[in-house]
C-alpha cells in the first residue's frame, strides 16, 4: 500500500494518542475512516478533527474484547464503505502488578483487550482486507513485546502474544499468495494517557507512576502516527516507534536473555 487516498481505514482505540494521530493522518491523506473507542466523546471528537480535514468518517462506541461486536462492527463497516484496505488494531490498556499481587480480574481485563481484541479486530477484518486486493493490517504491540521487565508480566504476555500471532500471519499471508501486508508495530514511550488510564496492585500510586511514564515517554503520538504509516507504505515486518524502541530491539537481539540482568539492576536502582 503506497498511498491511502480514498482507500478504508479502520482503527480502534481512536479516541486518543496514537489511534487519534493516526486517524488524523490519514484523513490529511484522503483516507475514509471508521474509528471506534470505548469513550464516546473521545471517538467522537477524533472524528470531528478529521471531518474537518475534509474525510468521510464513521464513528463507533466498540469494546474490542467482545468478539460478537467486533464481528458486527467489520460487517457493518464493509457495507457501508464497500471494501476495507488498512485495519489498524491499536485498542490498548496497561497493568502494573507483579504476578504474586495481580488480580484475576485485572488479569483477564488486560488479556481480553490487548491481546483478544487485536485477535478479533484480525479475524472480523481479514476476509474484508484479501478481498479488497490491496489490504493491510497493523497490530499495535510494544517494546515490552521485544523484552520483559518487572511489573509488567501481564503487559509482557499479551504485547508477546500479539508480535507472535501478527509474526505468524504475515507468513501465511505470504505462503497463500494473499494481497495483504501485515506490520507489528512497537512503540517505546509514547506521550499518551495510556500510564493514566492504566491498572496497578494495591498498594501501587497510579499517580506516580503516570508522572514516571510521563519522564520518560520522549515521541509524540503524531511522530509515531507518521513512523507507522511510512512503515505500512514499506511494508514492513516490524515498526520500531521512538529511538528508545531502536536500543531496546538492539539490546535484546544481542544480549539475547542476558538483557534481564540489565533490567533487573535498572529496576533496583530506578524510582521507588
């Protein structure tokens, strides 16, 4: 996919950070968008920035964890445009607790949004994308998809999760000779509200925790929605957002699982 104009973009979590960057972007580039979020007024405000861009745009309220609404949805959304060309599964939330202290509950949250909402945003889309004979798919993982650290197991698995199921179907895309690209996107910091929306154990300040993200996150959502996009134009495997994702993709291919001992003492000596 070398350009976007009038092709149909989809992206989930679009009420802000990268998912409202992105939908902004793609709108200055003439894409038709159907955005969706679980806040209403968020989703609705993304649209608005891109209706002004001069975009056609469609607006939902959708939790990507339910798998009969996301299946909805994709219906809904390739019979109103008539075709799907980029899907960008971006809904994403955060959960700091290590494992002896997390609850089930947080557990399956985070599980059932992270990892099977990019699942169900994949398998609702994927027929749509083949037959639009010019499809791609982008699933939002992490830097935390590419090491571990503590803290964050939950958050580990589920960015694990989606790097191997997107890894294994730009393969099979590849061995059945379907139109699709497929892209892995990793983020290092981003300055989004993903450390003030997120969960932590008891005990745990989610106040300082989001002043800590917010330290540290050095790339903008815009900067990403561009890396992202320059990305899929590429057609690349993996999109590696932010310098800090680059040192860290380093790290970890030459340490190998060396890496953990950095972290740990990085984890001892850090903020507590």
């Amino acid at each position: 996919m070398k350009e976007f104009s009038t092709k149909v973009a989809v992206v989930t979590g679009a009420g802000s950070g990268i998912g409202r960057a992105l939908a902004v972007r793609l709108a200055t580039q003439g894409a038709r968008l159907a955005l969706s979020d679980v806040n209403a007024v968020a989703v609705a405000s993304t649209a608005a920035l891109c209706e002004k861009e001069g975009a056609t745009v469609r607006h939902d309220v959708l939790d990507v964890a339910d798998r009969a609404a996301m299946n909805a949805y994709a219906g809904e959304v390739a019979a109103e445009f008539g075709t799907v060309n980029l899907v960008v599964n971006n809904a994403g939330v955060a959960l700091t607790a290590n494992v002896a202290e997390m609850s089930w509950d947080d557990l399956d949250w985070i599980v059932g949004i992270n990892f099977w909402g990019v699942v169900h945003g994949t398998k609702a889309f994927l027929p749509h994308l083949i037959a639009s004979g010019d499809g791609h798919l982008v699933n939002v993982s992490s830097v935390f998809g590419l090491i571990a650290v503590p803290s964050q197991s939950a958050y580990n698995a589920t960015k694990f999760a989606v790097r191997g199921f997107t890894e294994a179907l730009r393969q099979e895309m590849r061995l059945d000779k379907h139109p699709v690209g497929v892209s892995c996107v990793h983020p290092g910091g981003i300055k989004t509200n993903i450390a003030r929306n997120a969960r932590a154990a008891d005990g745990l300040d989610t106040d300082e925790l989001s002043a800590l993200f917010d330290r540290i996150a050095r790339t903008s959502p815009e900067g990403a929605a561009d890396r992202i996009l320059r990305g899929v134009r590429r057609n690349q495997a993996k999109i590696l957002v932010g310098p800090d994702a680059y040192v860290i993709d380093v790290m970890a291919r030459v340490l190998g699982s060396a890496y953990q001992r950095l972290v740990t003492l990085g984890a001892r000596l850090g903020p507590r």
